[in-house]
C-alpha cells in the first residue's frame, strides 16, 4: 500500500516536471518569437534596399533572413528574393547559384515554378549570338521545357514556350551558319546533315525554307535524284510561292523563268494574236 509521504512526493515531482516544462516551453517560444522578429526585420530592410537600388546589400539581407529562422514559411522566399535581387542588376552567376541552392534546399515549395522560369531568364539573357557557346541556350532551353512539362497551367508556360520558340531560331541559325560554310567548302555532307538538322528539330524557324531547297540542289548534285525530288515536293507542298521553292523548281528545269514574267509574255501574245485576228476582216 502507498503511503501518504509517497503519494505527497509524487505529486510534487509531478508538479516540479511540469512547471520546468512550462517554463522550458516558454522560453522556447520567446526565442521562436524573437528570431522570427530579427527574420522579419532582416526580410524588411532587404526589401528595402532592394528598392532602393543597393541589390548587393538587399541580397545579403535576404540570405541574413533565411539563415536567422531557416524553419520558417519565409526562409525560402527570402532565398528567391536573395537571387532576384542579383538579377536585377545581371548578377547572373550569382543568382544562379542563388537558385540552384534554393531548388536542392527547398525541393517542394510551392514557388519553384517562379525559381525555374527566374533560372532559365539567367540563362537566356547570357545568349551572344549563334556563333558562340551553346551551353547558356541549352541550359535555358531545359528550364523553359521543364516549366511547359511540369507546370503547363502555370502562367510562366506561356512565356516559356515563346521563349523556347526564339532559342530554337537561334539555334536554327547556327546549324546554317555552319552548313553554309560546308556548302562554301564544297563539303557536301557535312552540309547535307546541317541542313537536314533544321528541317527535322527545327523546322518552325524561319531558316527552313532554305534548308530545304539546300537539301534539294545537294542532293541534285550528289545524283540523289528521288531524295532531291522528296525535298522539292515538301518544299512545294509548304512553301509553293516562295524564292526559295522556285530555286528549286529551277534544279530540275534549266529553262525555268519566273512564273510571273511568262504570265505578262503570255498576255501579251494574246493581245498580239487578237490584233492579227481582228486584222483579217478589216
């Protein structure tokens, strides 16, 4: 049987465990409070600057914001804004990092799409020209794919695919580049598949009208007959009115002239013959 004495200390260490409790959960929560204050504050005063023009400094008040309360909704924001402060100002390795950083630490927040759309305008806003590396296009390429793939309801899909549209141009444009310098070269291979690469993967640009006709005279030219003609009927089927389809029209007729200058000859005998005609019974 319990004695009264055992019951009594029981109750009091009961009492004691409690009230240490209740003071250690206190000052947990005093803590909690004051270090998301300093994180408010820290994501205020960056924003701030931000505003104000100081990216550098708004930059490093975002990161301050993350680390003070790394546990909190904001701390993935404030690592978004930390990079698109470096973006403002074309910081873009650093916002790069910023954002790579952020998709690995932060792998479900809900506002990846924005980091992935932010990552792949740091990219494409490095874009030189055709003729230099292809590694910034690529990259930005694969961040506008994922987006359309993994968020097509988003409303950074849209701008995406427009996005995707002007890199495939650009890369469209180096691949003739670099066939017509095979075709100056007289390398007729190396040019034939340049060529042939535009109209498989690329043929929305604008370059595929004359890559087509290009497939059509290099072809012509190797004895290719058949595989010429097919160029020249796809090139027709899509494109009957251009320059370029007429170009082609002319790898096959050696007499061919323009459509239009023919059309006026014809007119003309019309109007000659008429004349002769009427003349016979005047």
């Amino acid at each position: 049987m319990i004695s009264k004495f055992k019951i009594s200390f029981i109750l009091v260490a009961l009492l004691f465990v409690y009230s240490c409790g209740d003071k250690t959960n206190k000052i947990s929560e005093i803590v909690e409070v004051d270090m998301e204050m300093q994180m408010s504050n820290a994501y205020k005063e960056g924003y701030f600057e931000l505003q104000r023009g100081d990216v550098l400094l708004a930059a490093k008040k975002f990161n301050e914001a993350e680390l003070l309360f790394p546990q909190s909704p904001w701390a993935a924001k404030s690592a978004i804004m930390a990079a698109y402060a470096y973006y403002t100002q074309d910081y873009y390795s650093d916002t790069i990092f910023e954002l790579e950083r952020y998709l690995k630490t932060y792998p479900n927040h809900k506002d990846k799409v924005y980091a992935h759309f932010l990552l792949g305008m740091s990219f494409y806003e490095q874009i030189v020209d055709e003729k230099k590396d292809l590694k910034s296009i690529l990259d930005a390429k694969d961040q506008f794919e994922l987006i359309i793939k993994e968020y097509p309801a988003s409303e950074f899909a849209m701008d995406a695919k427009f996005k995707i549209d002007l890199i495939n141009e650009i890369l469209a444009a180096k691949e003739m580049y670099i066939a017509r310098y095979y075709l100056n070269k007289s390398k007729w291979i190396p040019a034939l598949n340049r060529f042939k690469t535009v109209v498989n993967k690329y043929n929305t640009t604008i370059y595929t009208e004359e890559a087509l006709h290009r497939l059509v005279e290099i072809n012509y030219r190797l004895g290719l007959i058949d595989e010429s003609k097919k160029y020249a009927n796809t090139l027709g089927y899509n494109y009957q009115s251009s320059d370029w389809y007429k170009n082609s029209y002319k790898v096959f007729n050696t007499n061919y002239r323009d459509g239009i200058e023919e059309i006026q000859k014809d007119k003309k005998k019309k109007i000659g013959l008429i004349k002769r005609f009427k003349g016979l019974f005047e």
